[in-house]
C-alpha cells in the first residue's frame, strides 16, 4: 500500500484525474483544427458509453452528470459519427436520455447545491444544439426540471460582465455557444497555460469557435489528451488544490510529527503555496487560474498557521458576506463546504465561538443541515464529506450538532464496517467517518467508539486500492485520485492512533 511519503513525491508530478465524457465529446468536436486529437477523443466516447446507453459515471448514478455527458457525446457523434455503430449509439444514447429524464422534473431535488457546475447555464446551450442537429426534440424543460431559473439568477449576476479569465463563468465559457460569443472578452479569456479556465470543454469550445485553431489552446488539450489516452479531466491542473488537500488529510494525524522525511516533505510544499499566496486574495486551486477561492485559501491558513507559518488572515476575512462566507464572486448559491473550512481557518487563528464570523458562519452551515442531522454541498456527492469536515472543524465551537452527526454516522454504517450513502459502500466515504469518528472520540473521550472504528478500518484495509469512483463535482462527476488516497491514509492512520 502507498504511503503518505511515496505520495507526498507524487505531489503536482502525475496526473491524477479521471477523465470525463463531457470534456472528452468537445474536444472529439476538433475534426477540422487537430484530427488526430479529435479522433483518439471520438475512440474514447465509443470506448465509454455504459451499458443503458449513456455516458458519465457508472457510479454514482447521477441526473445532472448522466445529462450532460449522454448530451455532449451524441453530439459529438452527431458531428463525427460516419459509421453504422455510431449511429447506433446516439439512438442508444437518446433511449437512455429519455429514461433519464423521465419524471425527473418531479424527482430533482430542490436543494440547489446538487447541480454540477454551470449545469443550468451550460444544458440550455446543449438542448438548443441537439435540437437543431435533430437528436432530440422539444425536451428542454423536462431536462433541466426545477433548476431552470437558476440560469436567470446568473445571467442578472453578471450583467455588464463580460466573461473574462477574471470571472468563474469562464470556466463553463462553452455555455455560450455559437450564438452568443458576444458575452465573451475573448482577448482575456485565455490563460496563460492556454486554457479557458483550466477546463478542457471550454478550451475545445474556443479553439472551435471563438478563435478557430488558436496554437496556445490545442496545446494545452493536446498535453491532457496525451497523457490519458484521448481521454479529457474536467479541470486541469489543480496542483495548488491536491497539495492542500493532500497536506491537510496527513496534518490531521500525527505522523508529520513522528516522520522527519514527512515533515521535510511537507515543508517544500507549503513553502509552494506560500509563493503562490496573493496577498489580500489567498489561493486559487491553481497558480494557472485566475482566481480565487475561499475554499482553498481557509483551508491553506489552517495548515500554514498550523505548521508554523505565518499566513494573512485578511485573505481569509474578505470573503466574508452578510450572512455567509461566500466561495467566488457572482456564484448563485453559497457552499456549506467552504463556510465549515473558514470555521477551520478562524479556528486556528483563536477565535472563540462567540466571535461573530464564527457564527455567522455556524447559523449559515446549520441553517442548511438536513433533518437526520448531515449535510449535501455542491463539490462533492456524498454527504459523509461535508459532514465528516463538519464534525472535526465545529468541535468546541459547537458540540451539538457534531453529537448529533456522530450518531448519523453511526446509524448508517453497513454491516461489514463500511460507509455508501448510493447503496454501495466506497473507501472514500469510509475513510471520512473514521477521520470524523477517530477525532470526535480524541475529543469527546467515547471510548466506544473503538470498536466502530476498528470494524471501519479492518473493510477499509481490504478496499483501499484504486480505481475509485468519481464522488466529486464539477461540470461532470470526477475521481481526484491523489486526493481520495490521502483521506485513505489519514484515516488508516487515525484508527492505527485509535488502536
């Protein structure tokens, strides 16, 4: 099994993202700019659509990812497609769409957060194409349900923006089609690795149609597609994001004190994310994307306080709102996620529960709390996630509800000691409640806890290796590996402490 040293090393080297249909269908879309590119992408659609007909992740089964993967690779086939069998798959694929879709205006969920990413913004667009291309027809309200209107609340965000490489929407920037290119600043739009928001979707859609075979652009999608035959990830890089992630799932544990090749390691990464430290802004989850995010920067505070640094809190306190902490500017609805690691922030910056960001950001995550006392949030499927971080950044601020989500957890573990909220036990959903449990028992002193997590850590022993499936959101459903094998890691370790 992997270690955290083997992969502290790995850290902003490989490339460990899964690929998406999406992404994958937009760059098959590149026949005329880059056909060898397009082709190995339109091998890798055929090579991938699952067994009912559609694309996305076999699981989770997921509206939102199921729609827009299954959409964007029939139009790409419809583009592409010159062969009987592929032919056959779009009909395959329109099967599964209206099997999808059926009554799913009724069973979309109202909590908002459960969209992908520009879902409401970017599946208009693709309806509207499909429907010219003639592979659907007149489904556009019965696709995006109750989540229609949410188009409307963004664009009102954004009137008089134009969409820039310094504006989120950039990152679904494809939303605007072949109609709308107006809405673009297309001489800000690109980055500097040549992306479009370091998403390949948005990039193939410019070197499409904004500026039809741009080098800077095709570069970039040639250097992804390389190294995951013909396959695209949803965003890329996001070497600033693993290493945070990676560095606070080990700072957890205790063995960055025990291991000095540990610490060395840790150190030559924050040093990488102190220089990447804009001041009065913080961090993005890349030093190649414009922006960015309190999410990456609350939780970059806690480690570089915690590991002795001395980082600037005003970064973390800008993003504070009236009634929340928000994640990016113009972003339609607040994530719990980021107002639980801002708790974890002013945490380690002493301040007490009374303070009042500290509630302000403590009304806002309970105020969204479902009635078995966990919570769903917008990055990431499952809510073992969002409520295991809960449990261990609100302890001493807020002790209740951290009970309350304790005894959740407990309800819901499977016999053999695991955890799957899709009726499907996951190492990555076990790994966050030993984490959540192994913590709450340091603090709380239940003591039986052990056994719960001894059980937890004998299944996740047996299923810990990759490939895992992809809980995270963005435009589509993805698997950060490096990611999900540090909360492997972190937890093993925790219930090694346990022990």
């Amino acid at each position: 099994m992997e270690t955290f040293v083997s992969l502290l090393k790995r850290l902003g080297v490989d490339n460990n993202i899964s690929s998406t249909s999406y992404d994958t269908a937009w760059i098959a879309r590149l026949k005329e700019a880059e056909p060898q590119l397009s082709n190995q992408a339109l091998e890798w659609i055929c090579e991938n659509q699952l067994a009912d007909g559609s694309w996305g992740a076999s699981f989770p089964y997921y509206y939102h990812d199921r729609v827009i993967c299954t959409l964007s690779a029939m139009i790409a086939l419809t583009y592409r497609g010159r062969r009987h069998q592929d032919h056959i798959r779009i009909q395959h694929g329109l099967e599964a769409l209206e099997q999808i879709t059926a009554g799913a205006t009724k069973g979309l969920r109202l909590d908002l957060s459960g969209a992908t990413v520009g879902f409401e913004m970017i599946v208009p667009t693709l309806v509207a194409e499909a429907e010219t291309l003639g592979i659907i027809k007149q489904q556009k309200d019965r696709i995006l349900g109750k989540l229609a209107h949410l188009r409307e609340i963004k664009m009102k965000k954004l009137a008089g923006i134009k969409i820039s490489r310094h504006v989120t929407i950039a990152h679904s920037a494809e939303m605007t089609g072949k109609d709308k290119l107006e809405l673009l600043d297309v001489e800000n739009l690109l980055e500097k690795n040549g992306s479009v928001g370091n998403s390949p979707s948005a990039t193939a859609h410019f070197a499409l149609y904004v500026k039809p075979g741009e080098p800077n652009a095709l570069n970039y999608l040639s250097e992804l597609a390389q190294a995951r035959n013909g396959g695209a990830p949803t965003l890329s890089p996001i070497e600033i994001f693993e290493r945070i992630w990676v560095l606070w799932n080990l700072s957890i544990t205790n063995l960055y004190q025990r291991d000095q090749q540990i610490l060395d390691l840790c150190n030559t990464h924050l040093d990488y994310l102190e220089r990447h430290w804009i001041p009065g802004q913080g961090l993005g989850f890349s030093e190649s994307f414009s922006l960015t995010d309190s999410d990456d920067t609350s939780v970059a505070y806690e480690l570089l306080a915690k590991f002795g640094r001395k980082p600037e809190l005003n970064a973390v306190l800008q993003y504070e709102e009236e009634n929340w902490f928000r994640c990016f500017h113009y972003e339609a609805n607040p994530s719990v996620d980021v107002n639980i690691h801002v708790l974890g922030a002013l945490k380690q910056a002493g301040f007490d529960k009374d303070h009042p960001s500290v509630q302000k950001a403590l009304k806002f995550i309970l105020s969204m709390r479902q009635p078995d006392a966990y919570w769903f949030d917008k990055w990431n499927v499952s809510p073992y996630y969002t409520t295991a971080h809960f449990i261990i950044l609100a302890k001493d601020y807020d002790d209740k509800p951290c009970q309350e989500s304790v005894n959740w957890m407990l309800n819901t573990q499977n016999e053999d000691g695991s955890w799957g909220y899709y009726n499907k036990p996951t190492a990555e959903e076990t790994a966050y409640c030993i984490q959540a449990l192994a913590i709450w028992q340091k603090h709380s002193g239940d003591k039986s806890l052990s056994i719960v997590i001894e059980r937890a850590r004998g299944w996740l022993l047996a299923h810990c290796e990759p490939p895992y499936p992809p809980l995270w959101m963005d435009k589509s459903l993805y698997c950060p590996e490096i990611l999900v094998k540090s909360s492997i890691l972190s937890a093993l370790a925790l219930a090694e402490e346990q022990r």
